[in-house]
C-alpha cells in the first residue's frame, strides 16, 4: 500500500486501484470536490509521474486515451487546478510522492499495461439523474434523455423552440468548452438529424451557453459525461459492414433462390459480430455504465439478430 495526504487531498494505491480523495481546503477547486472520491483501475493508467517544485511539487496520472469519459469530454481543457489526476504536494511529502510513482510505475510494467488507448471506458461517469445550470438556461439529464430549457437571457429564437426534449438515442455527439477569457463556454448535444439554421451557441437550440468554470460549468462537464458515457465509444470496432442482399429490406432478383433451393448460409461473420458486441455489452454492464435495464433492452436488440 502506498499513499500521499496533503492539503489539496489524498492518493492511496493497493497494487490494482488507485483511490483519489479531493481535499476539503477552500483552495481546492470546487469541480474536484463535486467529482468526489474516483477509484482509477491500474488498467486505465497510462503512467505516473512527480515533478518537484519551488514551494510545491505535483504528482500526476496520466490515463490512457478513451478510458474515462469525463476527461473525453474535457478534452484537454481543464485548467491544472480542477484535474482530478493532478494533486499539489508540499515539498515535504516529496519523497512519499516519488514512492508512490514509482510503485504505479512498477504495477505497470509488471502487470503490462499498454499506454495505448482504449476501445471501452474503463471509468464510469457520474450516476444520474444530473442536472446543471447556465447562462442562458439549465439542462438536465436523467439517463434516457436530455432536458434543455431556456430563461429570460435566452436569444429569442432560442425561447422559442421551448423546451427541447432530446432522446439518447437521436445524440451522436456532445461537445463542451469552458469559458475563456470574456468568452462564454457552451454545452451543445450533436443530434442526427443536424439543426438547422445558425449554429452560433447563442442561438443553436440544442446548445448552453455556459458560464465560467468555477461556477456552472463543473456541474456540466459531469453531465456531458454521463451522456458520453452511454454513447458508442469513438474507439469501438465497428461491425463488419454486412452483404448487401442481407441489408436490404427488399432482397434483389439475385438473392432470391429458385424453387427447391436450399436455403442461404448464416453469415458466420455477423453472428461473430453479435457475439462480440454481447461481451462488450457485458463489460458496460459490469462497469456501471449500462444500467439493468439499458443491458436487458441491448441484449435483446443483439440476440434477435442471431
């Protein structure tokens, strides 16, 4: 067992988890303490590493790309001081920071872990129902769908479209950008079919304007998250395309059999497909990323194709 406690908070690490606890000091980033307590498998990391400093050093995981869908969506754009996987230590608890690098260092290559990124999240995202506020309105999210609604600052076209229900299943995307600078960051949900008309956040009716990150935006970027989560992976294999006969609604005058033919061949292709994404689905269960319900619905869906 190897650990650090400072001010800013605690990292204790057993051979297979790392746990992070955020510190409860006023200097801690509020985002960090909204996060709470994160438990990091060793298979998500991709290294670790401490760096010294004047007053302080930091120690710093570095996870593997696709592994945690909270920093998917961040996307490298947290400031330093609201990264859960950074932690300010005193320069007197360097030489506990550098043990306890070292020992992640050593799990790793012991256990061999790659660095490369992952086709799953290896992470959950932050059980729902979630709700978040913003500039010109709140959005919420319950698991199934996306609630925006829009106050009085909202652009009039905006006001209205009134409130927009989106449906998981209609989000093919989500992005989120804190604000900078006198700029408002936004929280805006990809859809298929697109919007139409502007897509300035101001007046995309799928799209918050944020405020800046030490007030509303934390609370968004869990619920972007948790959307993100139960979307397709961007690193997922993607089913082999299927023969085009088989796609069809209408079989063509080819893929018809004459009169005393034996029937066409099961694809064993597909079938391994349907295998294949039924131990995903399996593995999004055993996460927390798919509920028991989102599981038996996905299943059922899968196994009707076998």
């Amino acid at each position: 067992m190897a650990d650090v406690m400072t001010k800013d908070g605690t990292w204790t690490f057993d051979g297979e988890t790392i746990r992070i606890v955020p510190g409860q000091d006023r200097g801690v980033h509020r985002l960090r303490r909204v996060l709470g307590e994160i438990a990091v498998p060793l298979a998500a990391v991709a290294r670790a590493s401490y760096a010294p400093g004047r007053k302080a050093g930091r120690l710093q995981l570095r996870l593997r790309t696709g592994a945690d869908p909270f920093l998917q969506v961040c996307g490298g754009r947290l400031q330093e001081d609201a990264d859960p996987y950074q932690l300010t230590v005193e320069n007197d608890r360097a030489a506990a920071a550098e043990y306890f690098a070292e020992e992640i260092r050593n799990a790793l290559l012991l256990e061999g872990v790659p660095d490369t990124p992952t086709d799953r999240y290896l992470l959950p995202a932050a059980p729902v129902p979630l709700g978040a506020n913003g500039q010109d309105g709140s959005a919420a999210f319950d698991g199934e769908t996306v609630r925006l609604e829009w106050n009085w600052i909202a652009d009039e076209r905006k006001r209205a479209t009134g409130t927009q229900r989106i449906p998981l299943a209609k989000i093919v995307g989500v992005e989120w950008h804190p604000a900078v600078g006198l700029d408002s960051g936004h929280l805006r949900f990809r859809v298929d079919p697109p919007a139409t008309g502007s897509q300035q956040p101001q007046h995309d009716p799928y799209c918050l304007q944020l405020w800046g990150l030490r007030k509303e935006t934390g609370t968004s970027a869990l619920l972007a998250a948790a959307v993100v989560a139960r979307l397709p992976h961007p690193n997922a294999p993607r089913p082999e395309a299927l023969p085009a006969a088989a796609a069809s609604d209408s079989p063509s005058p080819s893929a018809i059999s004459a009169p005393g033919a034996p029937a066409a061949a099961e694809s064993t292709d597909d079938h391994d497909v349907v295998l294949r994404r039924l131990r995903e689905l399996g593995d999004l269960h055993r996460d927390g990323i798919l509920d028991a319900d989102e599981f038996a619905a996905a299943k059922a869906a899968l196994l009707r194709r076998l």
